[in-house]
C-alpha cells in the first residue's frame, strides 16, 4: 500500500518561516557574539562579520583569563548560586507543600498575603534597613537569604503539587502508618522532580545574573559576584587596568575583549540547561494550569 506524505498548506508553512526567522533572531545575536570573541579585531573593523570568525585568534579570552578578578567572581558567583539555589527550593517546596494541603487553617487569608506580593513590596530603604539591623551587610550570607523563596516560583510548586499528588494518595500513605515527613520526602519529593529542575532553574539563573544586591549589600570587592567585575569592565569600560601597558594591539583586544565577557557570563547557563530542559516545558505547564 503506497503512503503519501501529508500535504503542507500555505498556513502551515506560513507558520514554519516565521518560527524559523523567530528562532534566527534570537540565535544570531549569540552566535554573533560567540564568533566576534574569537575573532581578530582588526579585521572585524575592516570586514563586517557575518557568522564565522575572521582571523581566528584567543587573544580575548588569554586577557580575561589572566585577570584575578575574573576567577574571584566565578568563585563568589558559584558560592552564591548553589547556597542560595538550595536554599530557595527547600523553603519554596516546604511552603507549597503546606499550602497544598486542603486541611491547612486560615490557607486563603495566606494565600491572599502571599499573591499580594506580585503587586506590591515593601521597597528598597526598608529592605536595607532589615539587612542592616540583621547584621548582613557585607557578608555572604545578604545574596544567600535575601529573596528565599519568590512568589511566582511559589504559586506554580504549589498548583504542580496540588495536580500531581492527590489527597487520596495522602490518605492511603497515613493508612499505611506513614508519617507527615515520610510522606513528603518518600512520595512528594519524588513525584516533584519536574518541577524541582524547573524553580531550579529559575532560582539559579537570578543568582548567577544578579549584581544589584551586590552593589547595594556589598562594599569588599573580596565578595563581589561575577557580574559585578564584568559590569564593571562591560559598563564602566575599566578594560584599562586589565590589559597594563596600553598598546594599539591590546586597544584592539579590548574591542572583542566585550564579547568575551558576555560569553563568559552566558556559558555557564547553557552548560546546566541541556539537563534540565526535558523537565521544563512540563514543570510549567503542569505548575501553572490551575492558577
């Protein structure tokens, strides 16, 4: 029996371009960046890049590489991120858990506290002076704590918990004899895995980028994060201080010494999410249908 392939309509394939010119216009930009790093930076002044390289050179990378700062921050930055990712999905999946459960007193007066959040916050001044009568500032622990759980991350746990992990599952485990705790870390945490990788994620990502708490919380450059040096040599234009002797050679390094930075600052986030991203979609989705 001969099979035909199906037919394409003109809406499909409409569709199909633009997805590709979508996709094409958020690659190219990072690829862009990730070929001009590699590239000699006189010819990229002389010939306009396109997609590969001209002139293939490290030059870039051996000056970022070479400055101290730049492995005090990627030190700083993987501290705050793993501390502070813990922490933001223990709390965040405590806190859905026991909003999840239907037996919970007073669950809507919270839940109105809690969503209230996501339009109003208490501002900055208030939120120094917490830190500072806490006795955070200038410590490791103002970027681990500070924003443990977010609301967002919250309410979508809780929804996922709440399709995911019935009562009548809950109830055939207390027939069983098992406790509160055994339930949680034997059943919940198990069936929660998508979900995990997805606030995971979320929660990684903010601390790794972040660099305005650094600047407000933070005065010993000992403690600054990685994007506070890259903002300071991206932004503040410092480049001066890394490349010595200033010579029309390492003025041009300087020029692709740009990318390298954004590249420096993206890699580590494409490195982690090839492992997570068979959960994403689902976490999402699933954790955000009901509310």
């Amino acid at each position: 029996m001969n099979q035909t392939s199906p037919k394409i309509s003109g809406v499909d394939l409409a569709i199909y371009v633009a997805l590709a010119l979508t996709a094409l216009l958020f690659v190219y930009p990072f690829v862009y960046i990730v070929s001009a790093s590699f590239s000699d930076p006189a010819q990229v002044i002389e010939h306009p890049m396109l997609f590969l390289p001209i002139g293939f050179t490290l030059e870039a990378y051996k000056l970022l590489l070479s400055t101290s700062t730049i492995w005090l921050g990627y030190y700083n930055s993987i501290i705050y991120t793993v501390a502070g990712t813990t922490l933001n999905v223990i709390v965040t999946l405590l806190a859905a858990y026991a909003l999840s459960r239907q037996e919970l007193a007073g669950k809507r007066v919270i839940m109105f506290m809690i969503v209230i959040t996501l339009f109003f916050n208490g501002g900055m001044i208030p939120t120094y002076l917490i830190v500072k009568s806490l006795g955070l500032l200038d410590t490791r622990w103002v970027l681990i704590v500070s924003g443990a759980v977010t609301t967002w991350n919250l309410l979508i746990t809780k929804s996922f918990l709440e399709m995911n992990i019935p009562q009548e599952l809950r109830d055939a485990a207390e027939v069983d004899g098992a406790t509160e705790f055994t339930f949680f870390t034997k059943i919940a945490l198990p069936l929660s895995k998508p979900i995990i990788a997805v606030i995971a994620l979320f929660y990684g990502s903010g601390h790794w980028n972040a660099y305005f708490n650094a600047l407000i919380y933070l005065r010993q450059r000992d403690l600054y994060p990685l994007q506070v040096f890259l903002r300071e040599m991206l932004i503040l234009d410092q480049n001066t201080e890394m490349m010595g002797d200033v010579s029309d050679q390492r003025v041009l390094v300087a020029l692709t010494l740009k990318f390298a930075i954004m590249v420096a600052a993206i890699a580590p986030l494409l490195l982690v999410f090839p492992f997570v991203q068979r959960f994403f979609v689902k976490g999402v989705l699933i954790g955000a249908l009901k509310e």
